[in-house]
C-alpha cells in the first residue's frame, strides 16, 4: 500500500452523521460505461477535489477543490476502478455491490464491483471479481460487501421518509481501508445518516 498524504487523510474523519455533501451525485452518476477493459475492469475514476466548510462538503470533478480526492462512480455489469495514489476514493452509491482496495500487478486500486443479479444466476462482474482475486499478482488489501447493510440498518432505524433514498457511500483510505457511511439523497445533495460497518 502506499502512504496516505497528509491531505487526504481529512475526508474519512469529515464525513460524520448529519454532513451535507454536494457535487458528487452528479460525478457519481456521470460514470456510465460497458462492460470490458482491463481484464474485465475498467478504469472510469476521476481525479478530483473536495472543499469542507462546516457540515457541507463539496465535490468537483476537477482539482479546483482545496483538497484531492479519487471518486469512482459505479458501472452497472461491471468492475470500475481507479488506481489510488496515495489518495482517498470516494465512491457509491451501493445497496449491495463491493467496494476493494488491492494491488494488481503492482498497482494499488480501488474498485466498486457491480453484483446485481440477472434473470438467473451470479452477476457477471461478481464471478469476474472472484476469477481477478484468484490471479496471480493480486494482493487484497481490504475489501466490503454492502450486501444486507440497508436491510441491517432500516432494522435498527424508527421508519423516515427519507430512508427511501437510502444508499451508502465508501471512502477507501490508504492506511485505514474502508469506511463505509449511510446516506439519503434529495436534490442530487447527500445527507450522512450514519455511519457503517
């Protein structure tokens, strides 16, 4: 793994229940794509920033934030990744899929694996995920299933109404892995309802 910069090390300890967060459903739902690249990955991270003020964080899809951060949208039927550098990915929003950090041929990453099940059988880029941690060169440095997370939440939560958007964002860290955090969204505008596993 690498060694996180002092910069980077700010997001995982800003986000916290009740922070507003802006920008990054757009950057987040930008990513799109098909299914194929490297070795049934593909490379869809951003290299952009973010600016904490108070309980708001804003994301950009550039470097005019104060702050550089990788974010990493989701791809349905595949594996998006982005390699780290040294620095925090933010990606989402899961309701089941995995979320990884892992050398690969050298090459630290972070990936959001898409496991939404099709008419019958394992999800394509789940069965792809299985066959790349088996290969040789890879090295798994933390790994999160958000499968049951929602469900485990709503469990211990009094019913809201906006639990209806409820989704939950990862923050991949070089020296701590992953944290995970439950968020509603209104508006394209985050809002961290907790904290997960």
């Amino acid at each position: 793994m690498t060694r996180l910069n002092e910069e980077a090390v700010m997001l995982a300890s800003l986000i916290r229940q009740g922070v507003s967060i802006r920008g990054l459903a757009e950057l987040l739902n930008g990513g799109g794509g098909v299914v194929g690249g490297d070795r049934g990955q593909i490379d869809r991270g951003i290299n952009g920033s973010y600016t904490a003020s108070g309980d708001v964080i804003t994301f950009f899809g550039d470097t005019s934030g104060e702050h550089p951060v990788n974010i990493l949208p989701y791809v349905a039927g595949a594996i998006s990744y982005s390699q780290m550098r040294g620095k925090e990915t933010i990606s989402g929003e899961f309701t089941g899929c995995v979320m990884a950090i892992y050398n690969d041929a050298g090459t630290t990453r972070v990936c959001h694996v898409d496991t939404a099940k099709p008419s019958s059988g394992d999800a394509p880029s789940k069965t792809r995920w299985a066959q790349i941690k088996g290969q040789a060169g890879f090295e798994m440095a933390d790994e999160l299933s958000t499968n049951g997370m929602l469900g485990k939440f709503l469990d211990t939560h009094a019913p809201d109404e906006s639990f209806r958007t409820l989704s939950i964002l990862g923050v991949a860290t070089p020296v701590i892995g992953i944290t995970s955090y439950y968020v509603t969204r209104q508006n394209g505008v985050y809002t961290v309802v907790g904290l997960g596993t």
